[in-house]
C-alpha cells in the first residue's frame, strides 16, 4: 500500500470494498483527484471515500531514486458539503 503520514493508517479509513479500491487504485497510481484530469508529482489532491460522505488528501511524490510513492495525507471520514472533518488538518476544504 501507500505511504502514510505519521499518526494516520489504513485503520483510519473505513473498510468498505469501495474504499479498499480508493486505496488499492491509490497504490497502484490511478487515483485522481476527481475535479483535476492531470496529476503531478508533490501536488496535494483528495477524492471521496466512504460513499462521498469523507475523503482522503493525498500526494505523490517522488522519491530520491526516481520512483514515485502515492502518500495519504489526511483523512475525514465525514463531511458537509466542502467542509471535511479531517483528523489531522483544520475543519474544511482539502487544503
């Protein structure tokens, strides 16, 4: 799997057959974000989790030997309309 800032872990997020393919797409590098059609390395980006009622913020970056490694940032496992309730971060937008 991904990466995982420090403090957060695959427990944070749900178990769902929908979020187990949010993080396996994750991993494999197909995740985009949902509102941008190009990703770039070191660009922070979320996409919902948990039916649209959360998200994850997330990142690839690239790594000193040339690979890139897919990265969650963040977690909110609950929102309303824009404002994520991230576990990490401020109340809000992805930021």
């Amino acid at each position: 799997m991904s990466g995982f800032e420090e403090g957060l872990s695959e427990v944070d997020i749900p178990r769902s057959p929908d979020n187990e393919l949010v993080l396996k797409n994750l991993a494999d590098g197909y995740l985009r974000d949902q509102h941008i059609s190009r990703i770039s390395a070191g660009m922070r980006y979320h996409h919902h989790i948990t039916g649209g009622s959360g998200g994850i913020l997330f990142e690839y970056r690239q790594e000193p030997d040339g690979t890139v490694t897919p990265y969650v940032i963040d977690v909110a496992n609950k929102r309303h309309d824009n404002k994520y309730d991230w576990k990490k971060g401020p109340k809000g937008p992805p930021y």
